[in-house]
C-alpha cells in the first residue's frame, strides 16, 4: 500500500519538510507530476559492450566460476538490489542513479535508464534498501526516501522525500569534493547507518572537534523516519563500504588509509565493529599499526580497535556484501565478498578485483584475492571494480566505474 503523505511514511516533520526544496521534489512529496516524460536509456549492446567482453575473457576465478557483462551502466558505483528482484538501483559519484532491470530473467540486463530524472542529484553513490522495500539514496549532503521505489521507477514521477534535507547531512560549510561517496545500509535494529568520510588526507587537529559530534570521519545512524541521530563509529578517514553479519549483526566496514607514506604502508583495512561507539584509531592511526607523521606524537585514545583484516596497501578496499546464496560452494557460505578500487598513487598499481574473506570459528578472518586480471601487464586498468551485490539467484554483480558496467559473477560445478 502507498501511504499518501509524509505523516503517513512516518517522516518527521523536519525531514518533511525543506525550504530548500527543489520544486520537483516538492512536488514528488505531495505525489504530483513534474511533466517530466524523458528517460536517458543506455545502449546494451554493440561495438562497446562486445569490447567489455573481451577484457573479462582476462579475469581469473576460481574453477567453476565464470564472470560475464551484465549491463552497460555508465559511472557504475554502489549497487542496491531490490528486494522483490525486480531492478538493481546504482548510484554513481556524478548527478545520476540507474535502474538496471533483466525483464526476461536470463540473467543479463534488458534495460538500463535514469531513476527519477526529473531530480537533480549529486553524488549519489549510495543506494540502499530496507526489507520493506523503501529506497533510500545518500548523496553528498543528503539523503532521499523513495517509498516503493520498484514499484514506481517505470514512470518519470516517483514518491520521494526528504530522509536527510540538504546541507544537512554534514556542515554546509565541510562540503568537498574529496572523500564525499557515501553508502547506505539498514541495519538489523531498523535503524540507516550511513558512511562520512572526512576531507583530508590527515585532518588538522582544530578539526576533530567539529568532525567528532557530526560524525564526520565515521558513521552515524539514525531511525528511518529522520529521527534519533548519532555516531555510531568513529576513527574512520574515509569508509565507502560497510555490510552486517548477517549470523551475528555485527557490522563490518572498509577504510582507506593515508596517502604519500610510501608504496608499502600503511595497510588498507577491513573491519569489525562490535559495539557502538568504537574508534578505530584514525587520525593517530593511518591504517592498522602504522602512526601518522601529523600526530605521531599525539596520545591516542584509549581502546581503539585495531582492523580484522590488514589489506594491501593503497588497493582502495571499497563495497563489500556478505554472502548468504545458495549457488556458491560452501566454503562461501558466510564469507565477505568486496571489491578493491586499485591504487591511484602507488608506483605500481595494485588492487582492481574483487577479494573473499572467510572468518573461522574463532572470528579470525583471511583475505584472498576472488577475481582478478583488471590491470594488465603494462599496468594499465582494464577495469575498477566499486561493489559486490547478491542477485537472489545466489550470483554476484560488481560495478566498475572506470567501464561503466556491472559484471554478474555465477558458478555451476558442472
């Protein structure tokens, strides 16, 4: 059922309303037509995507699986699959979100065209859904709510609202170009956990007490009604990717570590967060043990959580999903599926594929590379992998927004 009006959606009354409001999304709000009637539809096929098909021929994996394009999507980032299998939103880092739909369920994308393009977006990396359906985007300084997003996205005009205003989402005036790909989940409490990475390489001191109550540099959650907002993690520079054990609820989160401290160190980092309120150490830390020159000094805070997995070094560890299919062996069965961006900086480039991390008995948990072959011999990138999502079928997709596709990695023992 569509519930007609922001009291009925259970928003709050600041989330509601904004008088800043675009005119179109105050008119999605009160559920009327903006005129708009034009989508923007990606070609599937042709010279461009027979020369994606060609590079993935270089992708190793392990026996039994098998990687294949599943759709053109232009600037592919962060991927939200729905919840009734009907259409996958992907965000992107420009002003656009994709709806990719396979309508004929063979397992590759039928069609690909802008979700609600009567909006104008920015950044919006960060789709996610909750349970019952309800879309939700993070952009830069924002956060929008689409009630029944898969039922609406075939029209220009869909139900959307204000979760988070603009300029709201963090300081007006901390707004950068740098370090602003949000994500998205809704945890098992119901609550939306959201990512905000901080600006700099290291950040000023003068800095970490405006950031530390804004949450900038961790995440912050809330209720789904824009209410109730606090940090829930903090010592973070920049996580673009977090994901909750499905078994335990525990969340798990990718960080980027500092810059220009060489090719070597410090690690990136995968982690494990058990409690609200944890640190996990940066800007003292710049990723696992390693100090930062800037507070090398400086005493660090007492109980800071150090990373469950220590990554390669400058890989750019980003979105990950927990594996919880029916197709894999089941040595994946529970395991972290994520995806490492690759190096921009480092003398040789490294990452570019999609890593699998177990965790034993004991919570001990081993990374190793999954899918791999996107930088070639030159070192040269063939592709930059962004996100790992689950298709109900039990198979993989992941984004590149290098390409602009996503890739649907499946397995049959056969």
């Amino acid at each position: 059922m569509i519930v007609a009006g922001a009291v009925g959606l259970g928003l709050s009354a600041a989330a509601a309303q904004d008088t800043q409001v675009p005119e179109n999304l105050e008119k999605l709000s009160n559920f009327q037509s903006t005129g708009t009637t034009e989508f923007t539809v990606i070609e599937q096929g042709g010279d461009f995507a027979e020369g994606i098909k060609r590079n993935l021929e270089r992708i190793t994996l392990p026996d039994g699986f098998k990687i294949e394009l599943y759709a053109v999507v232009p600037d592919a980032r962060h991927m939200a699959v729905g919840p009734q299998g009907i259409v996958t939103f992907v965000g992107t880092r420009k002003d656009k979100v994709w709806a990719v739909t396979d309508r004929n369920k063979d397992r590759v994308a039928d069609e690909v065209k802008d979700f609600a393009p009567s909006l104008t977006f920015s950044i919006p990396n960060g789709p996610c859904f909750s349970p019952d359906g309800f879309l939700y985007i993070a952009e830069q300084n924002r956060v929008l709510l689409f009630p029944a997003a898969e039922f609406f996205y075939e029209s220009p005009d869909v139900a959307a609202f204000n979760l988070v205003p603009k300029g709201q989402l963090i300081p007006v005036e901390e707004e950068s170009f740098n370090h602003t790909a949000r994500v998205c989940k809704i945890g098992p409490d119901g609550m939306i956990y959201i990512s905000l990475g901080q600006p700099f390489n290291v950040p000023a001191p003068e800095k970490l007490d405006l950031y530390g109550p804004q949450g900038i540099g961790g995440i912050i959650r809330m209720k789904t009604d824009g209410t109730g907002r606090e940090v829930f993690t903090s010592g973070i520079r920049n996580s673009v990717g977090h994901a909750f054990d499905p078994n335990t609820g525990d969340l798990w989160f990718t960080d980027n570590q500092v810059d220009g401290m060489g090719d070597d160190i410090p690690p990136g980092e995968l982690n494990h967060q058990t409690a609200a309120g944890q640190n996990f150490g940066f800007p003292w830390y710049g990723g696992g043990e390693v100090r930062t020159n800037e507070y090398a000094d400086a005493e660090v805070p007492a109980d800071v959580v150090m990373p469950a997995v220590e990554m390669t070094a400058h890989a750019a560890d980003l979105g990950l999903t927990f594996y919880d299919g029916n197709m894999f062996p089941d040595r994946y069965k529970g395991a972290i599926f994520s995806a490492q961006h690759g190096s921009w900086n480092r003398t040789t480039p490294v990452g570019a594929r999609v890593m699998v991390t177990t965790i034993a008995e004991d919570g001990t948990a081993t990374a190793e590379p999954f899918a791999e072959g996107w930088i070639d011999e030159n070192g040269e990138y063939l592709g930059r992998p962004v996100d790992v999502a689950q298709l109900r079928d039990g198979s993989l997709l992941v984004s590149d927004d290098l390409v602009g596709a996503l890739y649907r990695i499946s397995y049959s023992a056969e």
